[in-house]
C-alpha cells in the first residue's frame, strides 16, 4: 500500500519540483535583470555629469585663452579629451544594458508564461486523480496513460521554458583589450590633438 501510494503521490511531486525550479530560474534572472539595471543607471548618470563637465571646461578654455593662459587653456584641453574618450564607452555601455534589459525582460515573461501553463497542467492533472478515486480507478489503463500524459506536458513545459534562456546573460562586457589599445593610441597622439583643439578654441574666440 504505501508503495502504491509513493507511485501515485510521485507525478504530482516532479510536477510541483518543475513549478519550484521554474520559479529559481525567474527570481535568477530577475536579480541579473536587477544588476544590469543598476549599471545602466549609474552610466545614465555618469554620462550626464560628463557631458556636463564638458561643457564647463570648454567655456573655461575660452576663458583662459581670452586671458593669454595658454599653458591652463592647455591643460584643460587635455582633461577635455579625457572626458571626450568616456563618452563613447558609457553611451556603449547604455545602449549594451538597454538591450540585455528588455532581453532579460521578455525571458522573464516567457518563463511567467511557462509557469502558468505548467500550474494550470497541475491543476488538472489533482482534478484527474480526484475523479479516478471517486470512480473506484486504480491509475491504470485510461487513467493511467492520461497521467503519463499530463506528466509529459508539464515536463516539456519546462523544457520549454529552460531552453528559452540559452544564451542569456547580461550582455558582453565592455571589451578591455580594445579599450586599452585605444588609449595607448590616444596617449601616443594626445599632444597632436591638444594643440589641434587649442588652435580650434583660438579661432572660435
């Protein structure tokens, strides 16, 4: 008897572990949704501070020239390519999280979606066994194929929902050796923009 009872208790148990795991794998990508959401917030808010210096420290050159302080007018200009080489990275590092947000997103509803499909699969699958009992059914024949059916559905259900994460993540980090090949090729040319920017300003006035 409690053989028997183990057996029939068993769909329902690996059902109800599927909806368990199903539930992990969203509250696991709802917390990376989380940091990529955090990164994108605060290179939101770099990228207006910069943009913001920027626009100071140009007028401050103008200012310094105005005065004949080329030697400040140039060091400005140097912290202002500085600030013109983060530019680009952080509206890249934006872009990258806007679209690993709405990814991360739409994974999320799709495992939701899943998750339903699979408690409605439950549902029906406790609403089976009610009536097999109160009909005198042993699980077998009919019953039985219709429980090893429902099983089945739940189980590709998850499945389902597991494969639609191949291939999610966070979205590529910024890639490092590119950014410090471009800086080693911003130093080796610096001085030729400096003076390149500092003859712009002077003819701007």
């Amino acid at each position: 008897m409690i053989v028997t009872a183990v057996e029939s208790l068993a769909p329902e148990m690996v059902m109800e572990e599927a909806i368990r795991e199903v539930n992990q794998a969203i509250d696991d990508v709802r917390a990376e949704l989380g940091q990529v959401m955090t990164r994108q917030y605060h290179a939101t808010r770099r990228l207006a501070g910069e943009n913001k210096k920027h626009e100071e420290l140009s007028e401050n050159i103008r200012i310094a020239l105005r005065e004949k302080r080329e030697d400040l007018a140039e060091a400005g200009v140097e912290k202002l390519l500085n600030i013109e080489a983060q530019i680009p990275v952080l509206e890249s590092t934006i872009g990258e999280t806007r679209e690993a947000q709405a990814e991360l997103e739409g994974y999320v509803a799709a495992l939701r979606g899943r998750k339903t499909e699979m408690k409605e699969e439950l549902r029906e699958f406790r609403a089976s066994q009610k009536e097999a009992a109160a009909s005198g059914g042993d699980g077998n024949g009919p019953q039985g194929s219709d429980t090893e059916r429902r099983v089945e559905k739940a189980s590709e259900a998850f499945d389902r929902a597991m494969e639609i994460g191949g291939g999610i993540g966070g979205g590529d980090a910024p890639d490092r050796k590119s950014a410090a090949m471009n800086a080693e090729l911003e130093n080796l040319a610096r001085k030729n923009r400096v003076n390149e920017r500092l003859a712009q300003f002077k003819e701007q006035g």
